[in-house]
C-alpha cells in the first residue's frame, strides 16, 4: 500500500568506523582504508584513556556512599565520554593529556575549542622541557659550587639567609660556638697574607660584615614579629615563647642544620638567590652534562614540585 516503504538498508560503505558488522553483511577486506584508521585510534586512544585513568581525576558523578569505579570501569566510561564527546573529553581532560594523544582528536582539529585546548598542552609540554633543562643546569651548578668554592659554606650561606640560619642553627649555638665561629670567620681568607696589614684589613672588613648581617637579622626579625602579631592571638604568642626555650640535642641540632642547607640548595634550585648571576647556568651549555648529577639526588629536589607547577599551569589555562 501507499506508505509502506521498506526502510533502506544501510551498505557497508554507509557504516561508521565505530559500528560493528552485524547480520549477513561481509567482513571488510584487508586492504580497506578503515583497518589502518582503527588500529592507530586503538594505540592512541587507548594511550590516552589509560593516562586519565591513572591520573585519578573523577570521571563519573557518584552518590555519597556509592562505590569507587574500579579501574576498568574507569577505562570504560572515559572511552564512552571520548567517543560520544570528543570536545568536551578534551576539555575536561586536557591537563591529563600529553602531545602524542592529539591525534585522537584530528576528527575535531577544525574546532576553535580543540585548538586552543591543543596549544595549551602543547605550550605545557614545552614548558616542562625547558623547567628540567634549567633545573639540571642548576643542579650541576650547585654541585660544582660545592667541591670549587665557599658559596655554600656555613658562613657564605649565613650572610645570605641570616634569619633562616638564625631560625636553624644560630639560636642554639653556645656562647663557646659563637665565638669558634666568629673567629673562624676573621681569619678565613686572611691564610697566604703577605704582611699584618692585609691581615688587618680583611679583619676589618669581616667586622664590617658581621654588622651588616646583624642589622639585616634585627629587620628581618622585626618584620616576622610584626607579621606574626596580627595573626596570633596573645596565648599563642606565650606558646612561641615557650617553644623558643628549647634546647635541642646535638643529634637534633645536627638535623636541623640539616634541614637549614636543605633549605639553601633549593632556594639556589628555585631562581631565589638574588645576588647570583644565573644567566650565567641557564643559558651555559657546559652545564648540559649531567654526567656528575645523581639523578636519586635530583629526583629528590624535583619531584615534589612538578605536581605544583603543573597545578599552576592548568590555573592558568582555565583564565585564557
């Protein structure tokens, strides 16, 4: 009758990529373009998937009380959002995703927002090659300071950083190691001198310094009780008192000087050194051999800031 037309039958060459053969219909051939098409979205895809998947970002809204996916669920649901979204996986995901997975998104590459999102991760993945660059330059400065000269010795370190050596180390030295140390620091350098004179000159001039670091203590304490006063109350400060009173060990005392040139390696690490030429590292080639680094050591210092600055990047590139 009039109307009742047999709906038409959908070929083979009108199917999608995704949709499977179903019914009589003939597998494809080998030579057909869309084998070659599923395998490379297989490897990138599936690249990609596993990175998000292990990122531990949430993927699903769930109730309170409700079970946690478990890793092949996990897996599962981010293919279905990939495949039945593409832009908006890419932009819930991106700082997940590394510059090898773009691929999978060259279906969308005509869309402003898989562009932009496409920048962002590649101008992220450049950026972290150029912070490891300049950070293994530094590292192999640091190194190199330590064994050639006295940029790291206690004292250098103290006139840097006199209300961190203070806090540390400074505060619980006897009256006996504080002298020891000044005189230590009179006659460092004055070895070798041709006559009294330059012995005496390079006395002055200690003295000279050793006020300057006084004076800079004194400001520097003055600011820290200053910002302190308006975020404690009273019964906290009788606290802080209290705990200055503490006399540490000499184990204790050795972890806290420890700790005070811990301190220091990472303020050089991080650019904060202000004094110090660091044009001089991050743009040296010599510092590219990474021969004499332990990368133990490395990892030490870097790994607990790469999740901060990548946190930051991702900050900013929701602002754009």
């Amino acid at each position: 009758m009039w109307g009742e037309i047999e709906p038409p039958v959908k070929t083979s060459e009108d199917k999608l990529p995704d949709e499977p053969a179903t019914g009589t219909q003939q597998p494809l051939r080998n030579d057909q373009p869309i084998v070659s098409v599923s395998q490379a979205e297989s490897s990138c895809v599936s690249s990609m998937v596993e990175a998000v998947a292990r990122s531990g970002c949430p993927v699903k809204s769930q109730q309170i009380g409700e079970a946690e996916l478990t890793p092949e669920q996990r897996r599962e649901e981010l293919l279905h959002q990939y495949r039945s979204r593409p832009l908006v996986f890419l932009e819930r995901y991106h700082a997940c995703i590394k510059p090898q997975h773009l691929s999978a998104f060259s279906h969308v590459s005509s869309d402003p927002r898989a562009q932009h999102y496409s920048k962002v991760i590649q101008r992220r993945a450049t950026g972290c090659t150029n912070r490891t660059r300049i950070r293994n330059q530094r590292y192999a400065a640091l190194r190199a300071l330590q064994k050639e000269g006295q940029y790291f010795s206690e004292e250098q370190m103290r006139v840097r950083e006199p209300l961190l050596y203070e806090q540390y180390i400074g505060q619980y030295l006897t009256d006996e190691e504080v002298l020891e140390r000044s005189q230590e620091a009179m006659l460092d350098g004055a070895e070798g001198e041709e006559s009294a004179r330059g012995g005496l000159a390079h006395l002055l001039l200690n003295s000279y310094q050793e006020r300057l670091i006084q004076n800079r203590l004194q400001e520097e304490q003055e600011r820290e009780e200053g910002a302190q006063e308006e975020d404690e109350d009273e019964e906290e400060g009788d606290d802080r008192v209290q705990l200055n009173e503490w006399a540490p060990t000499a184990q204790e005392k050795a972890l806290l000087r420890e700790e005070f040139i811990s301190q220091m390696h990472r303020r050089f690490l991080d650019g904060k050194d202000k004094d110090f030429n660091y044009s001089e590292v991050d743009e040296n080639p010599e510092y590219d051999n990474l021969d004499i680094v332990s990368r133990d050591a490395e990892d030490k210092y870097f790994d607990e800031d790469e999740e901060e600055e990548d946190e930051d990047e991702d900050e900013e590139s929701m602002t754009e």
